[in-house]
C-alpha cells in the first residue's frame, strides 16, 4: 500500500476540490497536498489588511457566478459549513470606465456597454431594449464586412477573425472600440490589439439592454467569511495532509514514486512539469500596488465602483479596485489596488493569463499529446509510477473561471472514479 493513495500538487480550487472529493469519497484513503506558496487558495486567495481590516484579494478581484448548479450546490454543501467554509452572499457585481466623451469630457460609465453606456457616451436619449440593439447594430460595420470566429456560425462570405481588432470591431462598432476597448485591451496585454489572436476580445460582453450588472449568471456571490476560508474548508479533513511552501520539483522523486502516491494530480503549469523541453508557453502578469486612504469614514469610499477601468492611454493602469466595497466593509480607512498587465517572468511575478496566439496553441498541443501519452500509463502495465491527471487553468494553458475550475475538477473526479466505481463507494 503507498503511503498516499492521492498526491496532489497546488492548493488552489482546483488541488483542493480534488482532494475534497478523493477524501469524502474514499474514506479510508489518504490525501497529501502539496503547495508552494505559504497559503492555500491558489489565485483566490484573500486575507484581512492589517492597516484597514479590509479583505483583499492578494491575485487581483475574484468574483464568483455561474451558470451551473451543479457547481452552486457543491459550494454551498452543508457539509463544508460545518468545515467553516461559511456562506456566500448574493453579490452583483458592476464595474464603472472612465472614459472622455465629447460633450461632458471624463465620465463614468457601466461596464459592459449596454444603453445606459450609450446614453452617457453618445448624449442619446434611448429608452427600450429594441433601440439599444438597433442603434449598437447601425454602428456595426455592414454584414458582409463582419468577421466571425473560427467556431462561430457564418453568415455567407464573411471572413474568419484575424485578430482581436477586427474581431471587436465585428462585435461594437469602430467608435465603441476606439473609446472603451482598443488602449485597454494594448494595455492590458502589452502589445497591439492587432497582434493578439481573436479569442482575446471575443467574451467581452456587450448589453443590448439596460442591465449594468457585471454577470448576467442566475448565480452570483461573495464568500461570507472569504475564499481562503472556503478552501481551508475544502482541505479540513481527516484523510487530507496539507504541506505548504513546498514545491513538487523539489520532492518530484518521492512523489513519483509509485511507493508514495498511486495517483498523482497536477495543476501547475504543463511545460514545467515536462521541464520545458519543447519550449515554454507564455504567459501574460499582473502588477498590483495598493495605496491605503486613512480616516475616509466608516462607510465612504473614494472611488465611485469596486472596480474602475481605464481605457485612456493616458493612465498607466488598467483597473483600480476599493475592496472595501465588496459585501460593503466597514471601516474607516479604504485601500485603492491599482492594476498594471505587465512582462510575465518565471521566478519573479505570477504567470496569469496564458497568451493566445498560435505560437501558444500549437505548443500546448504538443504538451497535451505528451500528457495523454502519460496518462494513458497504466501501473498494472508493470510501471511503479504514479497514475498522473493534469487539472486545472495551468495544467490546461487556459483561462478558467472559478466555476469553470470547479466544474472541471468535479467532471475528472466522477469520470475516473464515480461513473465507475457507482454506488458501491461513498456518498461524500
Ligand atoms: P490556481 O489558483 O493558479 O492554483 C494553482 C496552485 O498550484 C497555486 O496555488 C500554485 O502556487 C500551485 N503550484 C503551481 N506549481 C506548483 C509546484 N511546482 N509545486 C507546488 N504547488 C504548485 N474567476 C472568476 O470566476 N471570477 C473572477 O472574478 C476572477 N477574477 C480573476 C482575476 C484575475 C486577476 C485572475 C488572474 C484570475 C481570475 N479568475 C476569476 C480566475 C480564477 O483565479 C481561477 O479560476 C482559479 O484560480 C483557478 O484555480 P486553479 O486551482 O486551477 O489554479
């Protein structure tokens, strides 16, 4: 019998579901998680300010929705209350831009652009749902002069999208591109809107309506007592041991070794688990440098949403966020992050996003190959390794939503273990 039947490597949702999963279920098997950084939550991780009190999001503004129940029943299982994971509270999110219009100069308005958006940026007067799509439509270039991506539905003779700049223009109309998109966009991933693939621009979401919430999903929430809680909550289990500041490069022989795990998950990033050998995968970071505002009254705030874009070329950063407005905190000093999308480099910042162009496909792919050659690999075939699953946004080079890493994690699980082990295991 090994020492673990499951190791897992990074603490994030996606480590830690797996491991809660693996525990609930098997309930006489042993779980080791291992983490590199002092904490776990991956990119969720949050933690009170000393200075205000505040919660802050270490990794930049985490914002649950979904559209998925399944996923909106497991984190509000009872079970993991009773862990402490504590509730979560309905939250919708809105996000401001300040932006230059002709006829007011800087001005504030909702995020996704929808006909409130319009009526500021435009000085317009429109009033229903059907004049807000009519009017983003006339702005649109003509039919055939659209494009489409790759996997979307095509309307005769139009073109597939080269890049993120005829892909938004497509979707909003040169002027819209032009005021809110294109210098955020440049910004935000450092190079030209015409150098970054189509896929980049191709979720913003644009509102043929009035609503100027954030998230269109019927789900919608804030932890109560914050996401690392939530993940401790995940991990608080007699079968899981938890080792942080620990990195699986510096123990990867044990953990290797089929004597010590018979399964082992990762959610690092692929290419560092095949040492980089066919290249790296490149990724985009973040700089945040927060500024503390003393004595601003319990319940004020210096910024006029929890999130403020800035579009101008004129501010350095992409977006400022005053955590003490989510879930309404009190206190009565406030803290402004400011957020800059800048060089990712191993060892010294973060890797965040992975960066979408064909480059980057093309190596992923062949990474993937490698990793459904190795989980092919059966230890019954004579091989004293552990069975390897790649989980997870860097295990995938793919950018998840915290829902989505959830769901994808619960999917592995059941696909592996509970569609074929059925009822005979237990119920967790
Ligand atoms: P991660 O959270 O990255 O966890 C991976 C873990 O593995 C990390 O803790 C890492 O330290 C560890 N690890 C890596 N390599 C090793 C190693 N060699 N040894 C040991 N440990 C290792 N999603 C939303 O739904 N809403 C939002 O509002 C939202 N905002 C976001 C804002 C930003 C700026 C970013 C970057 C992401 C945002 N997300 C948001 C996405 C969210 O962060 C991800 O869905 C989530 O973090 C994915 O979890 P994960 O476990 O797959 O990856």
């Amino acid at each position: 019998i090994p020492a673990f039947h499951a190791c897992i490597v990074g603490a994030g949702l996606s480590g830690s579901v797996i491991a809660e999963r693996y525990a609930s279920w098997f309930r006489d098997r042993k779980v080791l998680m291992v983490e590199k950084r002092n904490h776990v939550g991956g990119n969720c991780y949050d933690y009170t300010d000393k200075a205000t009190g505040i919660r802050v999001h270490k990794y930049g503004p985490h914002l649950f929705h979904t559209n998925h129940k399944a996923v909106w029943d497991y984190i509000n299982k009872d079970d993991l209350q009773r862990r402490g994971a504590g509730g979560w509270i309905r939250w919708d999110h809105e996000v401001l831009a300040s932006v230059e219009n002709s006829h007011q100069g800087s001005t504030f308005v909702p995020v996704p652009i929808n006909g409130i958006s319009l009526n500021i940026l435009f000085n317009l007067n429109l009033t229903t749902d059907e004049e807000v799509k009519t009017w983003l439509d006339l702005h649109r270039p003509r039919k055939e002069d659209r494009c489409t991506l790759s996997n979307e539905k095509r309307e005769t003779e139009q073109k597939e999208c080269q890049n993120a700049e005829d892909q938004c223009i497509s979707r909003v109309g040169q002027d819209l591109y032009n005021i809110v998109f294109k210098t955020y966009t440049e910004k935000q991933w450092g190079r030209k809107a015409t150098e970054l693939g189509p896929e980049v621009t191709a979720r913003i979401p644009v509102h043929g309506n009035f609503d100027s919430r954030y998230f269109q999903d019927p789900y919608q929430a804030l932890p109560q007592k914050g996401y690392t809680r939530f993940v401790e909550a995940l991990l608080n289990h007699s079968s899981i041991t938890t080792i942080l500041g620990l990195n699986f490069f510096e123990v990867r022989d044990i953990l290797e070794d089929g004597k010590f795990c018979s399964e082992l998950f990762f959610t690092g990033p692929i290419d560092a688990f095949f040492d980089e050998k066919l290249g790296k995968l490149e990724y985009r970071s973040l700089m945040f440098s927060p500024r503390v505002f003393f004595d601003v009254g319990e319940s004020s705030h210096v910024q006029p949403s929890s999130v403020v874009n800035y579009p101008s070329p004129d501010v350095p950063w992409t977006r400022s966020v005053e955590y003490k407005q989510f879930l309404r905190q009190k206190s009565n000093h406030t803290i402004v992050v400011y957020e800059h999308g800048t060089k990712y480099v191993a060892g010294q910042n973060e890797p965040y996003y992975p960066v979408p162009n064909d480059q980057n496909r093309r190596l992923f792919k062949m990474y993937q190959e490698l990793s459904k050659r190795l989980e092919s690999l059966n230890q019954s075939d004579g091989n004293r390794k552990p069975k390897v699953h790649f989980v997870g946004r860097l295990a995938n080079y793919k950018y998840f939503n915290m829902d989505e890493a959830i769901l994808n994690a619960l999917n592995l699980f059941d696909h592996l273990y509970v569609n074929i082990h059925g009822s005979g295991s237990g119920k967790g």
